[in-house]
C-alpha cells in the first residue's frame, strides 16, 4: 500500500477509510489524526494517474475484500446497479457524505457529528450504506 510519500502508515487496530477522488486528500490526513482512524486518500492509494480514471467498482470491491470503509461524496453510488450489487457482495461500508454541494465547513460539521457512529460501524463487517447529513444519517443498508 503506498501511503503518500511522508505519510503515516496505519497503527496496530486502526480502521481505515478509504477517501475518494472527490474528497480533498486532506480529509484523509486529517482522519490520521484521530485514535483509532486512519485515512488513505484514493490517490495515495492507487496513484494520482491511475485514481483519476479509476471504476468505483474496482476501489468498492478492494476496499470490501481489505475490510476498509470508503469515505465519499456520492450518494448516488447506492442507486447504480451495479455498484449497489458490488457494495453488498464484497460486504464493503460506504459512508457518504450527502450534499456534495454543501461548503467545506459544513461537510466537516457533518463528518465531525457521525464519526463516533462511522467508528462504530466499522467494527462491524456486514456492509453498509450510510448518507451523512447534518439532522442525521439517512440508512439505506443498515
């Protein structure tokens, strides 16, 4: 795994969220910083070249057989077929921000307001799709 050049690798228990291409990398920085996370962003991961292009399908089903989340910006991945039937069977955790509009002050509100619940979840290795919003987390595979 190429974490980044400088960058921590994951500590010993860590759970690790993978950070889509549609999320600044600095989210995953920022999330190497809390006891018991650790953020890899989907560049660092892949390479930048390679992350640009990269099927959703092939970090979902690679995340899913690691035993990683993904964090994301893209709530419609749950409504693509083929990517919903991807999340179930690898049993992989989405964790999707739900306004990909919203300022960065406000996805950082709502990240910081579930990531007790992300945490949580994680532990568990039964997949998930979760849309995070500032009311609430909207389930839609438990």
């Amino acid at each position: 795994m190429n974490t980044g050049t400088g960058r921590p690798r994951p500590r010993r228990g860590d759970q690790i969220l993978l950070v889509d291409r549609c999320l600044a990398p600095e989210v995953a920085y920022e999330l190497c910083k809390m006891d018991g996370l650790h953020g890899i962003p989907l560049r660092d991961h892949y390479g930048d070249e390679t992350a640009q292009g990269l099927e959703d399908l092939t970090f979902l089903a690679e995340a899913g057989k690691r035993g990683w989340g993904i964090l994301t910006q893209n709530p419609r991945m749950w409504q693509v077929p083929q990517e919903r039937t991807c999340i179930i069977e690898s049993r992989t955790r989405v964790f999707s921000l739900d306004d990909a509009n919203a300022s960065k002050t406000l996805k950082g509100l709502v990240l910081g307001r579930h990531l007790l619940s992300i945490r949580r979840r994680l532990r568990r290795p039964d997949p998930c799709f979760w849309r995070l919003r500032l009311p609430g987390v909207r389930k839609d595979l438990t």
